[in-house]
C-alpha cells in the first residue's frame, strides 16, 4: 500500500459526458501528479500540482484539468469525453522540493468510456 | 527530456540474478538515473535512483558506468513476484514529472 488513494476505482460513462477522479496524496506529501496510461501511448504524464499551485503539464488536452485543493487532495476532471480517453490514470504524490523524491503511485482509475 | 532505452523484454529464472540494462547516451550533468517498475495491475513503484555512484538498497543495485552513458538494474535472486515493467528515467535536477518509456517487461520462470 503506497498510502495514496484513488477514487473510483472503475468509472464507465458515455462518449461526450464529464468525470472527476479524486486523489489523495500520502499524509505530508505536497506534491501530486497524474498520469495516463493506454495501450498504445503507454505511461504519459499529464500534470504537476505542489502545494494548490500547477507546478508543470505535460501532455494534457485541453478538456482535462486538474486542481490541488488546500487540503492537497486533488482532482482530475475530463469533459466531452471521446472514446480515446479510456485509459488508466494513475496519481502520485510525493514529499517537499527535493528533487530525488521518490513518487507514490496510487491504484489507479480505471476510465472506460462507450 | 533525454531519452533512454531499454530492451523490450527479458526472461529469468526465479533464484537467480537478472541484470536490466539501460542506454542514455544523450545524459546530461544533472540527470539522475531513476528505476520504477510497474507489476501487474498496479500503479508503477520506485525502485532505486543513482547520479554517479553505484547505489544499493534492500530492493536492487544501480551499476552506473563510468561515462554515465549507460547503467544496470541488478536484482539479486529473481523471483516470481519479480515480474514486472521495469522503467528506466531520466529525471532533471529541476522536474519533478517522471517520463516513462517502453520499459522491460520482465519475466520470472520458476
């Protein structure tokens, strides 16, 4: 147990519709990623949060976003959903600035779209 | 992002050593070598990470070669719950993202 949260854990929804995958990071982590993960892209980073503020993006469409909330939970929401966004998203945390800090992955979403 | 490569996948016998390989040839001062490793069903976890010297935890060996072009993953006595993506990332000094490439799916026979 890496001590990050995912949830759902399986989410199935409609082409066009809108989800909002939740992630909470490990308890003192101030930083929070997530990233995709399909079969003919593999593992791709989508966005950085540290501390409530965007830290970096990556390759995120611009019908994703993402925010830290004070708490440092974090959300990831996608709109008008195609059929090419089924795909695993996974988020990680990991601890203050330095930069060898190890990520946490959580066990990921599961996004079946139809 | 400097790349790295990896051979797509490798066979080992449970017990004994297996020793993952990784190209980078295009490293820069401030890369660090990072290895994650992605077991079935799961999300990827941190394995080890090294800038120059040899590294050793309770999980793996990092060999980084002198030239820093190239570095191995050396798990000691494979075994089952072995098997897995196995990620080797270049991770600037100042980037926090991790960016990950095909990876070695390794497989452990018993």
């Amino acid at each position: 147990d890496s001590g990050v949260t995912q949830t759902p854990k399986h989410l199935i929804t409609a082409t066009g519709q809108r989800v909002t995958l939740r992630c909470s990071p490990r308890s003192g982590d101030l930083s929070v990623y997530w990233y995709q993960q399909s079969l003919d892209q593999g593992l791709q980073f989508l966005i950085q949060y540290y501390n409530g503020e965007e830290r970096a993006k990556g390759n995120i469409l611009e019908r994703f976003s993402a925010q830290q909330f004070p708490d440092l939970h974090s959300e990831l929401n996608l709109s008008s959903l195609e059929l090419g966004d089924s795909a695993l998203y996974f988020c990680a945390s990991s601890g203050g600035g330095q930069i060898y800090n190890e990520q946490f992955f959580g066990p990921g979403t599961r996004l079946t779209v139809l | 992002d400097a790349k790295t490569t990896q051979p797509n996948s490798m066979e080992s016998n449970e017990e004994e050593p297996v020793h993952l390989p990784c190209n980078h040839s295009t490293i820069s001062g401030t890369d660090y070598i990072h290895w994650y490793r992605q077991l079935p069903s799961q999300g990827p976890e941190y394995v080890i990470h090294g800038l120059t010297s040899n590294v050793n935890n309770r999980m793996a060996s990092l060999a980084i070669a002198e030239d820093r072009k190239s570095s191995t993953l050396i798990l000691h006595r494979a075994t089952l719950r072995d098997a897995a993506v196995y990620y080797c990332i270049l991770r600037d000094v100042g980037g926090g993202k991790l960016i990950f490439g095909q990876g070695t799916e390794l497989s452990v026979k018993p």
